[in-house]
C-alpha cells in the first residue's frame, strides 16, 4: 500500500496510521540528493512523530546520512528511536569481514530467510525474577543471544545471572517460532506477540501458532516532491 504525502503534516501520517504502527522506517529523499537534504527530511519526520507522540507502541528506526547528525536524531527521537548510519555500518561490515574468512556466510545465514534467525519473544510473567542462565535451559531448541529492555536498550549475552523483569524482551536464534516453547511451563503455542525480526513470511504457514498482524511503515522522500 503506497499513499503519497509529507512526514511533517499530522494529517498525512494519520492517513498512514502512524499511531498504530509497530515500525516506522524514516528514510531521506532520492540518494541523488545531498546528504544534508536527506536528514532533513528525516529529522522533520523526527520531530511530527515526536510531537504526536507516535508511534503508540511501536518504535522508529531513522536512517542518518550525516555523522554529525546522529546525536541530534538521537536526543530528538528518544529512547524508542533507533538511529542508524548507513555507511559506518556498511563500511565496519566490509572490513570486518575481508579480515575474517566466511563471516559473509555467516551473516547471511544469521540475516536471511534460510535456516535460523533472530526473533523477538516477550518475556512471561512466569520468568519475571527469575536468572537468564535459568531461562535459557527452559529453550531447548532455541538460544537465547540476549535481552531487549523496556527502554529499547539491546543487552547481548547479559550473563547467566541477570535477572528478568517486566517489560523485557528476549532476542532468540531459533529455526522458526515453533522452537520458541519452552520445556515446560507454558502452553504448547508460542505467545501471540512473537514476531520474527526478519519478518519471515513462512511463519504465515506454521501450524499450531498465533500470530498477530503487523502494521510497518515506511517514509522514504523523492526528490520531486521535497520541499525544506
């Protein structure tokens, strides 16, 4: 679904159903444009969604064309906002990986749509105060990588003593949601607020599994139509 407007006017975004979304991706004009053009197209999209106070429950992933630029995407975008500059990823990635032989393999098996991949899963009530060493036995078929806390703050490898609290989310490498049961404790269907980061569509197929829609929206300017 495609509907033409601008981030900065309310009633554009309500058109879109911003409010409801579980992600907003903020991206600049066309990449012809200059830098400086693209992020302010972003940090305008910042600043409505900031001042409406949307998305409800969701979270915005806001791509930076500036390094300079990411400190005031971050201060005005909030902890729910996650700012992301392109080239220093791409260009860590590639040196990393021309010094580590078969790491491409490995992202791309880790990022793609074969075998694992990464999932979010809310941690139960069940778990609350209990240690993540003692939750991670509880996934006989998955592994628990980490933590996402109520804030949005990504915790890798917490330790096994970390304890669990309401409002945290679990980052689990599983093959598909169907390993998300635990061993014992719940019921046999993965809870309805899974999702699957990579936004595998094979889990429309799966059997035996609740999954709730998700509604994801995506900003992205063209150069005829920017306007600073």
């Amino acid at each position: 679904m495609v509907r033409r407007g601008h981030p900065k006017n309310l009633s554009d975004l309500r058109e879109v159903s911003a409010d409801s979304c579980a992600t907003i991706v903020l991206d600049g004009v066309s990449r012809s444009a200059l830098r400086k053009e693209r992020d302010n197209f972003v940090l305008q999209a910042l600043i409505s969604l900031q001042g409406a106070g949307w998305p409800l429950k969701g979270h915005v992933l806001a791509l930076c064309a500036l390094e300079e630029n990411q400190a005031i995407f971050k201060k005005i975008g909030g902890p729910m906002t996650h700012v992301l500059h392109l080239d220093e990823f791409m260009g860590k990635l590639m040196v990393q990986a021309s010094r580590t032989s078969g790491l491409c393999q490995v992202l791309s098996s880790l990022l793609g749509y074969a075998d694992s991949e990464f999932y979010l899963h809310p941690v139960p009530a069940s778990f609350f105060g209990k240690s993540f060493g003692c939750a991670n036995k509880e996934f006989p078929k998955a592994i628990l990588a980490g933590v996402m806390s109520k804030t949005g703050e990504t915790i890798l490898c917490p330790g096994a003593d970390h304890e669990l609290s309401l409002g945290e989310t679990f980052i689990v490498l599983a093959e598909d949601e169907t390993a998300l049961t635990p061993s014992k404790g719940w019921t046999s269907a993965p809870d309805e607020l899974t999702r699957p980061i990579s936004g595998d569509t094979r889990a429309l197929n799966r059997q035996g599994t609740l999954l709730q829609p998700e509604n994801i929206l995506i900003i992205v300017g063209t150069g005829n139509s920017y306007h600073p």
